[in-house]
C-alpha cells in the first residue's frame, strides 16, 4: 500500500470511531516508516548515482585502455619492421663490402701474377685498403 493509501486509511478508521490512541499511534507509526522509507530512497538513489559514476568512469578508462592496447600494437609492428629493414641494409653493405673486397683481391692476385716483384704492386694494396674502408663507413 502507497503512502497515501496508509494515510487514508487512517482517517477512514477515525471517522469510524477508532480510539485516538490507536489513531494517533497509527499516525506515529505512519510517520515514521515513511520518513525511514524516504531515507531508505534517498540513500539508494545516491548509491544509485555513484554506481552510475563507477559504470562511467570504467568506460572511460577501458576506452583509454584499448587505444593504449592498438597504439602498443602499432608500435611494436614498426619497431619489428625497422628492425628487420636494419638488418636487411647492414646485409646490403656487408655484401657490397665483401663484393668490393674480393674485386681488390682478384686484382692483387692478377697484379702479383703478372709481376712479383715489383714495388707498385706493394704500395698499391693500402689505396684499395683505404677504398674498402672508405665504402663501408660511407654506407
């Protein structure tokens, strides 16, 4: 029964002739449920609001949390993709340092068969060592 029901309900049992003291005791009791009851509401609807809050504030953060997830995701896609492109220019330059290597020893090995004992083939091995050294470091 509404707290209006219960109200009417008591001025019907005094106008039935009800004794005052049940009827002022009824209205007592009346009053003070409802105002536990109000109490009770109130308190709810403010547990009510923060939960609300709570439910918000979560969102939120599980939001941030998935955008922090897909940035990592990101980033550690291009950190494995720069490094596997290092890799791939360092293998370029070995390569093209071993490449220019092997071209300066067939040529000091042609050079040495064609004259053993000459001095320009001595002198000559520190320029190419120089232009390997030269080639590397500029790649």
């Amino acid at each position: 029964m509404s707290s209006a029901g219960r109200s009417n309900a008591i001025n019907i049992a005094e106008r039935l002739g009800l004794p005052n003291v049940v009827v002022d005791n009824a209205r007592e009791l009346h009053g003070t449920s409802s105002a536990e009851i109000n109490e009770v509401i109130e308190d709810m609807e403010k547990l009510k609001q923060k939960v609300d809050e709570h439910i918000h504030e979560a969102r939120h953060h599980l939001r941030l949390g998935r955008e922090l997830y897909k940035n990592l995701v990101i980033s550690e896609g291009r950190i494995r993709e720069d490094g596997i492109s290092q890799r791939y220019r360092k293998i370029q330059e070995i390569s093209e340092a071993v490449g220019l290597a092997r071209s300066i020893l067939h040529k000091r090995v042609r050079q040495r068969r064609a004259s053993p004992t000459s001095n320009l083939a001595a002198s000559k091995p520190e320029n190419d060592n120089t232009r390997i050294m030269t080639s590397v470091s500029n790649s």
